[in-house]
DNA sequence: GCGGAATAATCAAGTGCTCAACTATGCTCC
DNA sequence: GGAGCATAGTTGAGCACTTGATTATTCCGC
C-alpha cells in the first residue's frame, strides 16, 4: 500500500506511524485481492445460477441449521455478520419471495422469530451444491492440506481478535 | 456450510456434489468470517476517522502510485478490481470532492485519463497512516512470521487461480 | 406497580452498486 | 472511404446497505 506516500510522510502525531515494510505489502495486497476476488467469484456464480446472492444463502443456512429452523432476528444477524437493519431489510424481501416468514415471539413481545419455510428450505436444497462446488473449485482444489490447514489456523486466529464473542 | 442440507440431498445431476466434511467446514467459516469482519472493520476505521471509504482510499492509493499520478480509467477499474460503471460513478464523487479531475487522452480519442490532483494526494497522506496502523493492529500484529508467510503463500496460490492476468 | 433506562426491531433518507442500454470513437477490410 | 464491429466510458433505474431516529416492549429499582 501507498508507498509513494509512505515514503514522503513520516508523520509526527502519537509516535510514527508503522509503515508496512515490501514484504508485509505483498502479504496484504495478496490476502486483499484473493478474498475479494473469491467472494465476488463465488457471489456471482451462485446468484447466476440460482437467483440467490450469498448474503441471502448465508441467512438461509443459519435457518437451516437451528433447531425448528427459526430463530430470533437479532441472532441471526449475529450470526450473519449482518447489521439489524440490514437483516431486517433483507428478511423483508425473503419474505417477498416465501422464503421466511416473521413469527411473534412468544417469550419476549418485542421480539421477532425468522422462520425457514418449506419453500425457503427447497430453494436452499437448490443452492447448497452450485456453492459448495464452487468453495471447493476456486479455494480447496487450489491448495494442499497444509494450505487448507494454515488458512483455518490463520482465520481462527484472527476471529479470537476481532470476534472475541 | 450447509451440515442439514448436505446430509439430505446426495443431488444426483452431474455426479455427486463433493460436500464439505466437518474439517473443510471449519476452515471455510473461519476463513470467511474472518475476511468479512477484518474488511468491515479497516473500512469502518478508516471511514470513521478520514471519511474516506476503503473502495476511495483504493483508487487514490493506485493513481498516487503511477507515474504523473494518473492512469487510464479501464486500467484503474481493473487495479481496483472493479466494475468500468462502479470506477466511473465513484470517479465522478472523487470530481466533486476535488480529489481526482478527468483528462482527455491524446492517443485514444476514447479513452479518458484519471488525473490526481494535489488536493487528493494530500487526502491521501492523511489517512495513509489510519489505514496502515488498522492493517497493523488487526492483521500482521495478530499473526506470527510464518502465519504471514502462509497467509501470502495462500493468496497468491489463489490469485494465480483466480485472476491469471 | 410506576418511571426511566435498556433492548428489539423497523423505518426513512441518503449513498453506493449492478445491470443493461447508450454514445462516441477507433479499427478492419473490402 | 464507408459499413460493421469492437472498445472506452457513461448513464439511469432499481436494488442493497448505512446511519440515525422512531416505536414498542421489557427490565429494574424503588
């Protein structure tokens, strides 16, 4: 990154700023290209394929996944990594297309239960192979088992940082 | 991904899907969630203090990077990894901040340059060291040499499979 | 049990992105 | 030298996301 700039600003304020030095700049443009260019990929392939784009996959899953196939709002955006707002924006247009339907909580009149309905679980039965297919083709074919191995390493170090949850 | 899923439908099309075990599974979350928040919070970080989204920072860093500081529009959506109408439209909101003006291009009639004005080129000194300082403190101070070593070795094995330019 | 703070979820306005259509220039080849 | 096609870039419509405000409910201390 910038190292026309870095070069020109040393930067005074709180203590100097610690440039990235060559080798740390390819590890970053390297890891900063991969991930975008495989999330686009991966996005792509799957909302030409089925109509579905991965943040709404991501939602379905989660349903999928928990006991009743429902859960309340604020943890599946939680678990999506989504904002509420977003998530609720989001479940709005799955409710659009009968995929999830809002069901009143009974425990806690504020809140909300999202719930997978049959149709939302076919369309996810649809979708699962055309993803995973692609996880696999464009990340696990490309790398060997100490690869796969130092990219999980690598993740769950980072989430014990910026996930501490 | 997908453990309910992948358990009910062995999907005969094409041969059987080649689901992910319970290994496969962790290092894909881990690696997903990861990149997601790591992106989300340079983006939220930078924005925050600069007011400058990382997709802008992006663009500026590349022009700064270039001899005259400037580059052809076509060439700066490709280093950007974005779409020709995604650069163009924030080209035009980096016009009106004064960052970047567009210049006509003396070989190809067509074709229209990015120029960085001298305003930008200090926008971007100014949040190089947000930028770098969040690359630091979320990244590369979480990681040990050889994780940085892998996690390059791993982008750039992915980069060679999914951008071959 | 009541007043006030906290929580769940949504909504409205503004920004950014995608897709497809469009303009304008250059290239080819007869 | 003009027809047809390719290339460079923009535009507009519509969807998605963000931020901050809003509504409704619950929790808590007294």
């Amino acid at each position: 990154m910038t190292t026309d700039v870095s070069s020109r600003t040393p930067r005074p304020e709180h203590g100097e700023t610690r440039w990235l030095d060559a080798e740390e700049q390819r590890a970053w443009r390297a890891w900063l290209y991969s991930t975008q260019l495989l999330q686009d990929r991966l996005d792509r392939e799957l909302t030409r394929a089925t109509g579905i784009p991965h943040t709404y996959y991501e939602i379905l899953v989660q349903l999928s996944e928990t006991p009743g196939r429902q859960m309340r709002m604020s943890e599946l955006a939680d678990r999506c990594l989504s904002s509420r707002s977003r998530l609720s924006h989001a479940v709005s247009r799955l409710e659009e297309r009968g995929w999830v339907r809002r069901q009143e909580c009974p425990e806690d009149g504020r809140g909300l239960l999202a719930v997978l309905t049959d149709e939302g679980f076919a369309a996810l039965e649809a979708a699962a192979p055309v993803h995973v297919e692609g996880v696999r083709t464009h990340l696990f074919d490309q790398l060997s088992p100490q690869q796969v191995a130092a990219m999980r390493d690598i993740g769950e170090t980072l989430l014990r940082h910026l996930d501490p949850s």
